[in-house]
C-alpha cells in the first residue's frame, strides 16, 4: 500500500512539473513573446485611456471652478453696470 501511495505521488509531481515546464517553454516560443508583447501593448493603452479619461475630468472641474471663481459663467451680463464704474458706457451725447 505504501509503495502505491509512493507511485501515485511521484507520477501526480512529474505530471505537474512537466505541465509547468512546458507552459514556460510555450510562453518563450516566438508566438508567445507576441501574445506577451500584444498583451502589454494592449494594457498600455488601456492605461492612457483611463489617464485622459481622468485628465479631461480633472480639467472640467478646474474649468468649471476658475469660471465661477472669476465670473464668466455667463453671469456677467445679468448684472447691469453701475454708471461711472470702470466697465460702463458713457451716456450718448444728445445732438444740439
């Protein structure tokens, strides 16, 4: 019984150790350096995908703050000028 046991566990780790064996030789043959290679490329540009997402949010709510923040989301011309004050009009002159 125990030279069985024996036998069953030395076949199970030699099968084990040669599927191992043959998955790190498969990935260092030329069409798995390219699955490698592609794989990366595709993860790459996933990355920079995600980076401009986040950029082009980022740099809405930046718009967004400097616009309130200065005034030019498009209240400026709700408020009327107060005359004499820098951005006002002069009177129209009356024709004599």
């Amino acid at each position: 019984m125990k030279r069985l046991f024996w036998l069953a566990l030395g076949i199970t780790l030699g099968v084990l150790t040669m599927r191992k064996i043959s998955r790190a030789a498969e990935k260092l043959t030329p069409q798995g350096v390219a699955s490698s290679i592609g794989q990366g490329l595709s993860d790459i540009a996933d990355a920079v995908g995600e980076f401009g997402a986040d950029v082009r949010a980022a740099m809405s709510e930046r718009e967004a703050q400097l616009r309130e923040s200065t005034g030019l989301d498009g209240q400026l011309g709700q408020r009327p000028a107060k005359p004499g004050s820098p951005g006002s009009r002069p009177a129209p002159r009356e024709a004599q």
